[in-house]
C-alpha cells in the first residue's frame, strides 16, 4: 500500500487537530498491517525545511525501509520507481 502524504497531518475532512490526525493515521497503518499488508510505503513531500520526526512522518518512519523523504517535486519520481522495483508481490485493487 503506498500512502503519499504532505507529512504534516494539518487538516482532514475530520479535523484540523495534527494529533487527531495522526491518530487516525496511526490506526490506519496497525490495520494495514493487522490485515497482512507488511509493505507500507510511504513517500511524503514536505515544505522546507523537512521534518521527518514529526505527524505522519513519525508514523510512517516505522518501517524505515519504505519511507522516502521526499524534500522537492523532483524526487517524488525516483521515490516510486523504488517502490515499483520492490522485490515484494504488487498488485492493482480497487
């Protein structure tokens, strides 16, 4: 599952709490994972500067493999052709 975030978790159709937010985004990723979905990617853009230790980009750095950080538009390309040369199975679901 590849989830592209800003990283900031500012505001949602829920919200505008970053902490909420991240809660969600907290239990989306531990039920992806509960549901056998091991490969989680993550590949954020950020405003300068990065801030990868912060909302969702906290959460999403718990699998450090598959987190890109993404500083400038440039990188988002590179970001997912890593994640296409993934020697895990991929599969399009709707």
């Amino acid at each position: 599952m590849i989830l592209l975030s800003d990283g900031l978790n500012t505001q949602n159709r829920y919200s505008n709490s970053a902490s909420q937010i991240d809660a969600r985004q907290k239990i989306l990723c531990d039920n992806a994972k509960a549901a056998g979905i091991h490969d989680l990617y993550g590949p954020c853009q950020y405003r300068q500067p990065a801030r990868p230790d912060v909302g969702g980009a906290a959460i999403l750095r718990q699998q450090p493999e598959n987190f890109f950080l993404v500083t400038a538009a440039s990188q988002t390309v590179a970001a997912f052709k890593s994640i296409g040369a993934s020697p895990s199975k991929l599969r399009v679901a709707r």
